[in-house]
C-alpha cells in the first residue's frame, strides 16, 4: 500500500551549501521533512511532507522516558548519468522494521515507506551534492509519544524522515582509523536489542567512546556481554579481518547490528571468489594472527563512511600496528567498488542500486 501523502512546500528556503568541501556530516538540513502519525485504533494516518522544523511532542511521551525509539541511516547519490539513487533501500526498510518489532513500535507498509523516500528525495533533489564522495544522508526514525507516563507497548507514533547533504564521514578522507578494544563496558547481549537500531545502543556506547577518544583512538572495538572474548562490531561499523586470504567477520548472533554494508561487502566478495566466514571470532585469535603475520587487513563497514581501512588496534595496554598503517588492496578494492556502483559509475550485477529521479 502507498499512504496519501499531502506536501506542503516551505515559503522560506534556506540558501544551500556553496562550498561543498565543507559539508561535514549531519550538520545541514534541508528544506522539508516528512512526518506521520500513528494510533493504535486508526493505524497509520496524517502522512505528510513539511517545511523542517522542530515537532511538537508531550513532555511525558515514551520515546524521553522509555527510549521507545529507533532509527535508520542511508543515503541518495547523484549518479554519473544524471540521476538520483538510493542504495538497497528495502533492505532499510526491512531493518527498520525488524527494529520496530523489538522495541513494541508500529512497522511501516514496505512499499508505503519506499514511496516516502522517493517523494521526499525528489522534492529535495537540489540539495543533493553534485561533488566526489558527497551525498544526501537520509534519517528515518519513528518514536512513540504517548502522552503518559507508564511502561508499556507504544499505542502512539511518529514516524519521520529528515534530510542533510553530506561530505565524508571522515573528514581526513579514507585514511586507517585507529581503534581501542574495550573490555569494560558491554554494548550488548544476545536477547537484547543489539541487532535494533535504537538510540539506547548507541546512548550505551558513549562512555566507552570518550575514553577511547582522551587515548588517541577514533571509535571502540566491542567484545561479547557475556564472555568478554568474542569480537562483535565497531561503534559504528561492523568489522571485517583478511587472515591467510579468508575473510573473516563476527557472525549476526542477535548483538550485533545486521549492517547493510556488510551484507553488501560480504556478497561482493563470495562473487570475487574470497571465502567469507562469518563466525564467532575471539579477540585471542585475532592476535595470534596478528602477532604471527597473518592478519593481511582489517577493516569497517558501514553506511556512513562506506568502508573504513583499520591501521592500529589497542587492547590491555598494548598498541598493534595492521597493514603498516597503510590501506590494504583488498581494502581499498571494496571501497572503489561499492562506490562505484552506490555513485552509479560501475556496472551493477545485483541491481542494488534504486532511481529516483532526474537531478
């Protein structure tokens, strides 16, 4: 089903960005943003697109005293032929859901949410950056607001879509991050709501990232709740290891997010012929290969910055050094690649990439 969507265009536009070299990430908006309301006894309803700008919402909603809250990330490419695309949008749809379903919110219609997406893209098709790398990053995210406080499923919801041009995640471009393995803090347990996309995850993540940050190290590399032995993801990638010419990668347990990146990633590389395991993977093994020389390269996988090459990796005191600090080819292969196809360039065989509309 497709929900009837009324728009209502903004009377004062705001002047885009000029100089998209210094875009950043998720600090300019656009000049819409669309919302929906949903009640329990009417469903979904009052699906519209509007000038962006705060929303109203009860001081004792569920989503400020509950975290009743979860949320996806994606972007649109202006393509080499001209047009705007969106990369797998279904499977954010589809993710978002699985989400929804964890935390008792209301899912959306498939084909209702891929309409969103495209009416809202288009509308805002001129602020899609025309440079190398940028994009227009998309922020799904629907939360309950019921007005009363009380711990119980969500019977009202707000889905929403916000809009922002972006230039790369990494500002120092596509350079080996370094990355410090916590083992304090947890981010997760099977049970739990670690394959969600939630804002408590992330809430959940930020002391151990701040201390990693006042070290030197650019995100934090979590290990298991329960053993505290077993690799799981980065703050916000998963992660990948090429050891003795296998690819390696923790497997989906239900604590670790399901990256649609890494999906794509470990697709592109059983077509290039690479055995990919996804498994449970210690963090004993992967010094041992590390100590040994026999891991090759490491690297994350994410929405945001595509892939990210790992160049130092720091645990119990001790800093070790992956691929000379340097971007491994195989690395560097699956960045050139997945953009290609996400920036419509290369030939795409698995039909990953979704027109929207002319730039």
């Amino acid at each position: 089903m497709k929900y009837d969507i009324s728009i209502t265009k903004t009377t004062n536009p705001a002047a885009r960005p000029t100089d998209e070299s210094k875009l950043g990430f998720g600090k300019i908006f656009t000049d819409h943003m669309f919302l929906m309301d949903y009640a329990a006894d009417r469903g979904w309803y009052n699906a519209r697109i509007v000038p962006f700008g705060p929303i109203p919402t009860h001081p004792a909603s569920t989503v400020f005293h509950y975290g009743a809250e979860i949320f996806e990330g994606m972007k649109a490419y202006r393509a080499a032929d001209g047009t705007i695309r969106l990369f797998r949008p279904l499977e954010n749809v589809r993710r978002l859901n699985q989400s929804a379903e964890r935390l008792c919110l209301p899912t959306i219609d498939e084909e209702g949410c891929l309409d969103i997406l495209n009416q809202l893209v288009e509308l805002e098709r001129d602020w899609v950056p025309h440079s190398e790398g940028t994009s227009l990053y998309l922020r799904p995210f629907l939360y309950g607001n019921d007005p009363h406080l009380g711990v119980h499923a969500v019977s009202n919801a707000v889905f929403a879509v916000i809009c922002s041009p972006v230039g790369a995640y990494y500002a120092t471009g596509l350079n080996p991050v370094s990355i410090a393995i916590e083992s304090e803090d947890v981010r997760a347990v099977r049970g739990g709501t670690g394959y969600a996309k939630c804002g408590g995850n992330y809430a959940a993540s930020l002391r151990a990232g701040k201390r990693a940050e006042e070290k030197g190290y650019n995100q934090v590399l979590w290990l298991d709740g329960v053993e505290r032995k077993y690799i799981e993801e980065v703050g916000a990638m998963n992660v990948m290891f090429k050891i003795d010419g296998k690819i390696v990668t923790p497997a989906l347990t239900g604590s670790v997010l399901p990256g649609i990146t890494r999906k794509s990633a470990i697709e592109l590389l059983r077509s290039w012929g690479y055995d990919v395991e996804e498994r449970l993977f210690s963090v004993e093994e992967l010094f041992d290969a590390l100590e040994n020389g026999r891991l090759e390269e490491a690297w994350g996988t994410g929405t945001a910055a595509v892939v990210s090459p790992i160049g130092h990796l720091f645990y119990n005191g001790k800093e070790y050094t992956v691929s000379d600090n340097k971007i491994g080819p195989l690395t560097q292969r699956l960045y050139d690649e997945l953009t290609a196809i996400q920036w419509g360039r290369a030939e795409d065989p698995f039909g990953w990439s979704v027109k929207v509309c002319h730039g």
